[in-house]
C-alpha cells in the first residue's frame, strides 16, 4: 500500500474527529469510508492472501450452479457470486464492495452501541455524567468517524486486506454483539444474535469462537477496579513466566481431535504448517493491548456496556497470556481483541479533550504501525 496515500489519510481522519466533536455535520463519516474503500480496494497483488482472492474470483462465474468447488465457505461463495451478478464489476470494484459491506456493517453496530451507551451515561447521574455535559460527541446524531478510524487501525485493515471471509465475520458478529448487550432484549433481539451468529459461520467456520464472546456479551458480570487490577496483573505474570506450551499442546490437541471443532482447528492450521511449535519472544501487539488494558482499568468509569466488552477485551488479553507458546494463538485471540476498537472508543468519548487527542492519536499511530509490517 501507498504509504504517503495511507498517511494522508489518517490525518484526515484526524480532522474530520476534531471537526465531529465540535461541530454536526451530516454524514461526514463518507469523507472517510469512501477513501478507504478505494485505497483497500487497489492495494497490490503482493499483499497477503490477496492473490488467493484473485485467484477464486476470477475463476468463479455468476452462475449458482458450481458451489462445493472451492476451499472458502459457501457462505462466501454466495457472497460472492452475489456481487458478481449484480455489479459485473472486476476485482477491485469486488474488494472495494467487500470493505464497504464491512464498514456499513461497523457503523451500523456501533452506532447501536454508541446510542446505548450514551442513554446508559445520560440516565445514570453521578460523577461520569458530568463528563458529558460539555462533550460534542454526546450532542452529534451523525458521530462516526472516531470508532470507524480506530476499527481501521489495526483490524479493520487487517480483515479488509487480508483475511476477507474472517473479516466478514468479525462485522456479523460485531452486529449480533449490539444485540446482546441489551439490557432488556425482547424475542426478536434473540433470534437476531443467533441469526448472526449462525450466518458468520457460513462465511468462515473460526466463527465458534466468536460465540464465545456473544456469551460472555450476554453475561452481567463486572468487577471492581481493584479486581481488574488483579486480573491484568495475572494476565501479565502468567505471559511473561512462558510456563504454558503442555496447556497449549494439551487444549489444541483436543480441539483438533473433536469433529465440528476440528474443522475450525484445520482452517486456523492451514495459514502455517503447525499449531502447536513453539514460538519464543516477546509480542509487541501483546504488550500494546495489555498495557493499554492497565489504561482502560484505571481510567473507567460506570458503564455496564463498557464492563462488558472489557471483559471480552480482557479475556482475549487472558487467552493470548496462557496460549503464549502456541502458534497461531494470535487467529483466536483476534476474535476477542477484534472489539478493543469498542472498548478504546467507549473510553475516548468520556475524556476531556486534551486527554482525548494524547491517547488517541498514538493509539491508532502504533496499531498502524503493526499492521503495515503485515501489509507491504
């Protein structure tokens, strides 16, 4: 990818935030997202696993008639021949519609999200609701490009360049989880959370572990701040004492031996030839999101919304601690740390802003800097 073109567009992201918080301007989110789109969208042939795609979608024609014949799910396979017969595009039109499903999908749920977690700050009183008083972001109906920047970061342009059908989960399942934080679900938000998830599945079979987290989602669990202390801080000895290759052995072996979940184990395998070699020092995406976990801890505030994808947060943090000498340990925590773009939102919104633009911007600087090592 064109750095300078990346570059550019960040800092526009930058500002169009800046310009969100002050002031509401209907949609400005598409000032963002349509850039993006193209800019994925023409990313080169070298980037990882790009050429599969290539590969697949020009082999595959419109017609509904040759399903089975490939490796990606079938829910992908429609997905595709779908936009095949519809836009009749070539591939870079195909990518560019596959990125802007992702970030309607995205802004759709995390606009769910935001809205519910305002209402929850704005009747909740008490000293966090004075916080919001003077904050643009509780006052903009249209407010988007901050969550949609940090989505892009790191995951969203890991998932809209590289792992397509994950990606496409990682969104439907985003969605089933504005759902299942609802304090009061009705019937219909039910058979929406099962719905989604049963659809993620047809586009990548990894999607049983993203049922975890719509569990744990569903789950009214919160913990002291202390109490989180404490769990970070065992996250943290437990992954740097590296004292956990017989528990990864153990645990992935047992995974592959069971037959639905054997499957999820072959598609996680089948990136690398192994799951279970050792892998020695120390992850700096491990460090980022861990320190940032201390962050997150110390400077909450009363929210059951944000207790809850934190713990989500946090046990992905636990997964990756106690998994540390498995390789490819990385392919499940992603299901949980896919939604630290919520929790870093839901925390941003409640800061003042000389705090807000310091955490911010190095936030999603460094996320960056991680994914462009993947991305060339």
């Amino acid at each position: 990818m064109n750095i300078v073109i990346l570059t550019v567009f960040i800092l526009t992201c930058f500002l169009l935030t800046g310009i969100e918080r002050e002031y509401v301007i209907p949609y400005l989110k598409w000032i963002a997202i349509i850039p993006y789109c193209l800019i994925v969208a023409n990313r080169s042939l070298t980037v990882p696993d790009t050429e599969s795609y290539f590969e697949y979608f020009t082999s595959t024609g419109s017609g509904f008639d040759d399903f089975g014949n490939s490796y990606f799910e079938i829910g992908f396979q429609i997905f595709t021949k779908i936009l095949k017969f519809i836009f009749q595009g070539g591939f870079i039109l195909y990518l560019g519609v596959i990125t802007l499903f992702n970030l309607v999908i995205i802004d759709l749920s995390v606009t769910r999200v935001g809205n519910m977690f305002k209402y929850e700050q704005e009747e909740g009183g008490g000293a966090d609701s004075i916080r919001i008083m003077d904050n643009g972001f509780f006052n903009n109906p249209y407010f988007a490009v901050l969550p949609l920047t940090l989505y892009i970061a790191y995951y969203g342009m890991y998932v809209n360049a590289i792992v397509l059908r994950v990606g496409i989960t990682f969104s439907l399942l985003f969605w089933a989880s504005s759902f299942a934080i609802k304090e009061r679900k009705n019937v219909a938000d039910y058979f929406m959370i099962l719905f989604l998830c049963v659809l993620s599945y047809f586009f990548h079979s990894t999607a049983l572990i993203g049922f975890l987290v719509v569990a744990i989602l569903l789950l009214k669990i919160s913990f002291t701040k202390m109490t989180y202390v404490y769990i970070w801080l065992f996250i943290g000895l437990t992954y740097f004492s590296n004292l956990s290759k017989w528990l990864a052995n153990s645990v992935f072996s047992f995974v592959a031996s069971l037959n639905e979940l054997a499957v999820m184990a072959a598609r996680i395998s089948a990136y690398e030839d192994s799951l279970f070699d050792g892998v020695g020092g120390i992850s700096m995406k491990f460090m980022f999101f861990w320190c940032m976990g201390l962050l997150l801890i110390l400077n909450g505030f009363s929210s059951k919304i944000y207790s809850k994808y934190l713990n989500v947060y946090l046990v992905g943090l636990a997964i990756f601690a106690l998994f540390r000498s498995a390789l490819l340990v990385e392919r499940v925590t992603d299901y949980f740390l896919f939604f630290s773009f919520v929790v870093f939102y839901l925390f941003l919104i409640m800061q003042w802003p000389r705090k807000f633009w310091v955490t911010y911007v190095p936030m999603v600087v460094i996320q960056l800097i991680f994914i462009l090592r993947i991305i060339k």
